[in-house]
C-alpha cells in the first residue's frame, strides 16, 4: 500500500469579517466533492488555524467544522496576541 503525501495548511485570521469568511465561505468550498474530500483520499492532511484566544471557540462551535474534522487532522490554535490589528498582518505570517 502506498504511504500518503503529508500536508500542512495553514489559516491565520482574526475578526468578524474574517472568521464570517472562513465559516460562511472558504470551509464550505472546502467541502465540494472534488475538493477537500478528494485530495484527502490521497494525502495526510493536518489543517492548523490560528486565531485570537477569544475567537478560537466561535470557530470551534461552527457546524461546518465537523465535517472539516472528518477528513483531516485539525488544530485550531488561539495563539495570535488579542490585541491584533491589520498592520501586524506581515508580522505574524512570518
């Protein structure tokens, strides 16, 4: 049997705007047959977010993230300080 390619995705986000996208939009396109569930039939996928402290339960509750669960090894991190603003954006990716 062939081992699986191993892959990280990254997410870091903050604020409403950004979380409603995550949860509304992006998890959701994730979830499209032929998107998530069909690379991760072939790849070991472990999918970390990163968010403030505050944030990281609203994300954890959402109904979509279940499913996301289901198919790969997820890790959502409140690890971003609270007082994030956009102009730490560069800061934090790196």
């Amino acid at each position: 049997m062939d081992k699986k390619l191993k892959v990280l995705i990254v997410t870091v986000l903050w604020g409403d705007w950004h979380i409603d996208a995550l949860l509304n939009v992006n998890l959701r396109t994730l979830l499209a047959p032929g998107n998530l569930p069909r690379f991760a039939d072939s790849h070991d996928i472990t999918y970390w977010i990163h968010t403030r402290p505050s944030e990281r339960r609203r994300i954890e509750r959402a109904p979509v993230v279940d499913p996301i669960a289901d198919l790969v090894d997820l890790k959502i991190e409140g690890s971003l300080p609270e007082d994030m603003v956009s102009d730490h954006i560069f800061l934090v990716h790196h």
